[in-house]
C-alpha cells in the first residue's frame, strides 16, 4: 500500500496520509520510529529502516481496514494519563472521565475511602481515582483475566496501588462494602447498529453489550444498581455510565432501589451520560 521509496520519516508520513486520516498517519510514523512531531517537522529525512517500513505498511493497512487507532498504537490517553490497551479492553472514551470526576468531586470529602470500580477493563476509572486520591483504597472487578492483567499493568505504570479481583460484578466481594461505587458496564443493546461502525467489532463484546437478544442493554445496570446497597456504607454512592436514552431508565431503577439524591449528569455533548445516588444513612 505505501511505495517502498518512502524509506524516510518525511515521506513515509506523506505516503501514509494518502491512504488513512492525517493525525492517524502521523501517530502511526511516530509509533514505528519511535520520533516526535518535532522530528517530523525539523528531521523530515531521518531514515526508516526496512523493518521500520514493513511495520508501518501492515499498521497502515490495518488502520485502513477499520481497525481502531489505540490497538495499533497499544495505547490511548484518558483523563491526562497514558493506558495501555490490547483488543481485550475496551478502549477508554472521553465521555468516560465525566464519571472519573463525579467520583473524584465525592472522595474531596473522604480522603481514605474505598473505592469499587466494577467492570474495570484497562483500568481507567480505578487507575485515574487511585491517582487523583492517593489515599484511597481502590478496588477494580472485572469478569476477564485478560482485562485484569492489563488494569493491573495500568496502575504499576502510574503508580497506583490498587486490589484487582476477577469475577461477576459483585461476586468476589464477599461482604465487603465501599464509599463509592463507580461503574462503566456494557449497555449498548444488543443488535444495535453502532456495533458494527466505528471500528466498535474490533472491541470486545462483552464489555459493549449485555448480549441479551431483544433486550434493552440494561441487564448488567439492573444488577449493578440491585446489589449495590449491599456493598455501600450508608450514604455512599453509586455513579453508573449509560446510553444516551438511558438517564430516565436508570434513575427510575435507582429510585426502586430507594436510593437518594438521585440525578443525572451530561457529558461533555450535553448528553446525559451518567447517573447516580446515595445509599440512605438508615437502613
Ligand atoms: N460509550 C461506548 C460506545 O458507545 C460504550 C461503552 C460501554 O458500553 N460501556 O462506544
């Protein structure tokens, strides 16, 4: 797909961009040549060496297959940290860090609270708390071993001491309980056409959809929000990431569960991206 006379870093980049988005190119050279865009801009004629060239060409063609930008690189950045990511992982979104900094609004208060992050995937909800509040005693489930090992990698590269455990939501808990309970399950319905575009079939299923044929993507929700009173302090939160035709849904959930101080939050599109409640101090 690229010519082979593009073997240095300059017109590597001009030969990549004639065949993926710009930016993509870019990041892609810097990638196999390990170079800054300094280097692109001031060393445009520093060689690219044949491996260097090959690898470029097989991400390129990749890249041009759909396949998302973040596995290519094996990284991606979330809420001013860098994260390892594989296609075990879902790859972290901006939308994301508005549940990052609901949590990080509530722990203010608490310095050594404990932290559960359900669902964790690479780690960024628990890695970015566990950074921001050192203090707190961070907790990150996930059903996937592989997931795990990726989170668990996340927090060594920034530092942050954290329990990973593997199991089904609350199972491996025992009869702990937390402060805070932050989640971002899979709650794209099944079926839904977005799981076709955006490279969204290169990530894993199980972290985008509950899988329930014909349901509505609220299934892990609905045992996330059911079992969170038993594994909350009176008065601790819950804050869960949904759908964008979500909110009402798990508002209501939440209501039926008797939690307080009930509401919902709009990410950065204005959309209301999050939800969440407080246990009651009695009972
Ligand atoms: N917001 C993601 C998407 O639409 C889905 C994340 C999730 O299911 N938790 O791609």
């Amino acid at each position: 797909m690229l010519r082979r006379e593009a073997m240095n870093i300059g017109d590597a980049w001009l030969a990549a961009r004639q065949v993926v988005d710009r930016l993509d190119a870019r990041l892609l050279v810097e990638h196999v040549a390990a170079c800054r865009h300094a280097d692109l801009i001031t060393d445009p004629r520093r060689a690219l060496s044949a491996d260097q060239f090959a690898s470029l060409d097989a991400l390129v063609r990749r890249r041009a297959g759909g396949e998302p930008l973040a596995y290519l690189l094996g990284c991606a950045p979330f809420h001013g940290l860098d994260f390892l990511v594989t296609p075990d992982v879902l790859i972290p979104r901006p939308e994301t860090e508005l549940l990052v900094e609901l949590a990080l609004e509530r722990l203010q208060s608490l310095p050594g609270a404990s932290v559960l992050d359900l669902g964790t995937g690479c780690g960024a909800v628990a890695v970015s708390i566990g950074h921001r509040c050192p203090a707190a005693l961070v907790t990150a489930v996930d059903l996937s071993p592989a997931a795990l090992a990726v989170a668990s990698r996340n927090a060594s590269r920034h530092a942050v001491d954290a329990r990973f455990l593997a199991g089904d939501w609350y199972a491996p808990l025992g009869n702990d309980r937390f402060h805070l309970i932050a989640a971002n399950p899979p709650y794209v319905a099944h079926g839904d056409p977005h799981l076709l575009h955006d490279g969204l079939p290169f990530e894993p299923q199980m972290a985008l959809t509950d899988g329930v044929a014909g349901g509505d993507g609220l299934a892990c929700i609905r045992i996330i929000v059911g079992g969170a009173a038993a594994h909350l302090v009176p008065g601790g939160w819950l804050l869960i990431e949904h759908g964008y035709d979500q909110a009402a849904r798990v508002r209501h959930l939440l209501h039926r569960e008797a939690f307080s101080e009930v509401a919902s939050w709009p990410d950065l599109s204005g959309i209301e991206r999050v939800s969440g409640g407080r246990r009651p101090s009695a009972g």
